[in-house]
C-alpha cells in the first residue's frame, strides 16, 4: 500500500465510521476532511473535528506508520504544530508537536474498504510493461467517466505545454515573435535534433534573421553558417560551388555581426537512423524557407482560421537548391514536408502557443478555440494509441491522442490510479 491510497480514502471518507476514536480512545466526528496541500507541509489543510466534545480546527497527516512522523522529522518542523490529528495505517507509536503536546492519533487498518483496497492492490500489482492497468476492470467504468476524464488530461497536456511557451516568452522579454521563432524552431527538430535547433534560434536571434528575410540566400548562409554546416573541415563531403558562395557570405555576415563562437559544430546534429525526409539539413532548409515566405510567425500562427490555413503555413515552398540536396553538397531528392510532421508541429507547437497567448490575455475563448484544432487533426498512432484503443477508448482525432497518451504519462505509467477519475471510480466502495 502507498500512502495516495490513504490519501484518497480520507479526503472521500471512504471508511467505517462506526464507533471512531482515537487510538487513545477518544471520539471522533469528521466536520470537514479538509483540502489537499499541493505543496510543503501537512496534507490536508483547513480541516474540522470533534475530539469529544472539543471542535478542533487545523491540518491532518497522514502516513502508513505513524512512526513515519519521526522518519520525516516533522516533530522538529513548525509547519506540522497545526496538525490535529494523525491519520495512519498503524499506530506504532505516539507523535508530538515541536513544543512536545501529543497529536490525536486515527488508526484506519481496520476500517478499510476491503473491496477497495483488493482492487487497488490489484492495479498497483500489475507488471511495468502493463501499459493500462485497469484494462480487464474497465467494463465496469461509465462511458461518461472516461470521457470526463480524458477531457481531464488534454487540457492538463496542453496547459502543461503552454507552461513551457510561458516561461520561454518570459526569458524572452514578454516577445511573441521572439516566442513563436524560439519555440518553432526547437520543434522542427523533432525529437532527435531539437535541442540543437534550440540552441541555434539563441545563436540567431528573430531580430537579426529579419533584416535579411528578404534574401533567402543571406538568410541560408546564416541559418547554416551558425549550424556549422559550412566548414568544410568538418563534413564527410566537400562543398559545390553553391554552398561555398554561401560559406563566403556567411564569413562576411558572421564578421559584421559579429557571431564569433557562437556556431554549432556538425558532430552535434543527429543524422543517425533518420530518413532524409528527417535530416537536420533538411529541416533546416524548411525553417529558411519559412521565414522567407512569411513576414511573420506569431501573427500568422495566431491568426490563422482553422487546421487547414495553419497547414498552408507550414507549405512554404523550399527554394531550388534544397529541393534537390539533403546536406550542403550532397545531392538527393527532397520531398516537402509530410502531413503528419505539420500535424505534428501544430500539435505540439501551434496549440500551445496559442493557449499561453489566450492565457496571458486572459481570453478563455481563445483557449477553447486553440484546443478545437486538435479535433480537426487526424489521430496520432503509436504503441501506446494502440492499446488504450484496444481496450475500448476512442482515438479519431488529435485531441483523442493527446488526451490518451497523457493519460499514460501522468497516471498509468506512474500507477496514479487513485488521481485519475478511472481508478477512482474503480476503487469507490460498492454499497
């Protein structure tokens, strides 16, 4: 048993309530259980009792031992002198308050819900590689409590993204352009190459690659200047005529503005196990022909009607060198960017970026309509999809993806079962 059992248990009251006392032997009646602490100190918080006949307000506790109050020194921090009352699996010894007054102690080993606790016995039990735990018990779920709860966990996805574009558009002076070329950027790397395309949008800052937006052939010596895919020391292919008039360019803009020390080396990209559909090169020309097509991002992003004009944005045209090279150099046929990486960058760029302007704006409007998207892209598909979808849950869109797969990552994986309104209906005593 772990203690976000017991937790779950006292903040529903879900226990025998016959003849409840103290292990001391006083009596006690529940007012109020109190509300979650999400943060340092007691876990439960504004509580009310009866000791007796005395009303007692403040925080409860609750461990599997009560000799766990020593374990985590709480008999020495003040935070814990509001505690009144202790609510433990077993009471092994008694527990004091820094000024050394005993607090109440509440047993509840023997007053458990057995149901309740066999089946969360039986979901905390299950394998690892058990993707969803609850999958042979979910038959007995209501249709409205999964959706309730899958509506739950997109908008804990999506606001958990747009907490990441938030903290970005802070360290970039409260810039919304800035904002979405840092964020776009990062993205178009896909997983195995963003975090070096995330330090290349801090080498290139938006400001600077507007001064040359209009000239795709300055803009692709920057962008691949500063990526380090110009020194031809360094790559396994000697440069063509063209991309040594870019590396000569590129001395000259390097040189005027001063970004000396500032380049990536080649040896920090990922091209191992990647198509050349995936390339970082390739992306790379995407993002040049990007910002040479469009004036701006952010407001384009904002602005756009639906999943189909913000499909339109991402299908810049690339400019005729990339379209026939994978690296600078090397030949190679480049076909445009597929759908399901647009999907992919709308998803997981687009949508959140969205949803922090709405926030910040404070227009919830906004965040509904930023959410829709999602109802307008197709479904992702992946091994996790697949086996919530075998187990009966809807995926037919982008919205069903995302609401699925964190489900997986922030309660199924974590075995989260008494968080998550599934398991909690699950572990509900029956009458």
């Amino acid at each position: 048993m772990q203690e976000d059992f017991l937790h779950y248990i006292w903040q529903h009251q879900y226990f025998d309530k016959i003849d409840l006392q103290t292990d001391d032997g006083q009596p006690i009646t529940v007012l109020r259980p109190g509300h979650r602490n999400p943060d340092a100190g007691p876990d439960f918080l504004q509580a009310r009792l009866l000791l007796g006949n005395v009303e007692w307000s403040g925080a409860v506790e609750i461990h599997l031992r009560a000799s766990d109050w020593h374990r985590h020194q709480h008999q020495t921090d003040p935070k814990y002198d509001q505690v009144v009352l202790h609510v433990v699996h077993a009471a092994d010894v008694p527990v004091q308050r820094t000024n050394g007054s005993e607090i109440p102690v509440l047993a509840l080993a023997a007053r458990l819900p057995a149901g309740a606790l066999a089946a969360y016995e039986k979901l905390r039990s299950q394998p690892p590689e058990t993707l969803l735990p609850c999958a042979p018990l979910l038959p007995e779920v209501s249709e409205l409590t999964r959706t309730m709860m899958l509506g739950r966990t997109l908008l804990e996805r999506m606001e958990q993204k747009a907490d990441r574009v938030t903290e970005l558009h802070e360290r970039l002076g409260q810039d919304w352009e800035a904002t979405a070329w840092h964020a776009l950027a990062a993205a178009f790397g896909f997983q195995k190459n963003s975090e070096p395309l995330a330090r290349l949008a801090k080498a290139l800052p938006l400001a600077l690659l507007r001064r040359y937006r209009a000239d795709v052939r300055q803009l692709a010596a920057l962008v691949f200047g500063q990526a380090g895919f110009l020194e031809e020391e360094t790559l396994k292919e000697p440069l063509d005529e063209f991309s040594r008039d870019l590396q000569t360019e590129f001395g000259f803009l390097r040189h005027k503005h001063n970004l000396h020390g500032t380049a990536l080396a080649t040896h920090e990209w990922n091209f191992l196990r990647l198509r050349p559909a995936n390339f970082p090169t390739v992306r790379l020309a995407q993002l040049v022909a990007l910002l040479h097509a469009r004036p701006t991002l952010f407001d384009a992003l904002l602005t756009a009607r639906d999943g189909r004009a913000l499909e339109q944005f991402f299908r810049a045209p690339l400019p005729e060198y990339w379209q026939t090279h994978t690296r600078p150099g090397r030949p190679g046929k480049v076909a445009e960017m597929g759908r399901s990486s647009v999907h992919l960058l709308i998803t997981n760029t687009v949508v959140p970026l969205r949803v922090a302007y709405a926030r910040s704006v404070g227009n919830p409007e906004q965040v509904e309509a930023a959410l829709s998207l999602l109802d307008q892209l197709p479904a992702e598909r992946n091994h996790f999809t697949d086996a919530y979808e075998a187990a009966g849950f809807r995926n037919t869109c982008a919205a069903d993806s995302q609401a699925l797969l964190a489900l997986h990552r922030d309660y199924c994986a974590p075995r989260r079962c008494v968080h998550c309104g599934i398991g909690a209906s699950l572990l509900r005593p029956r009458s």
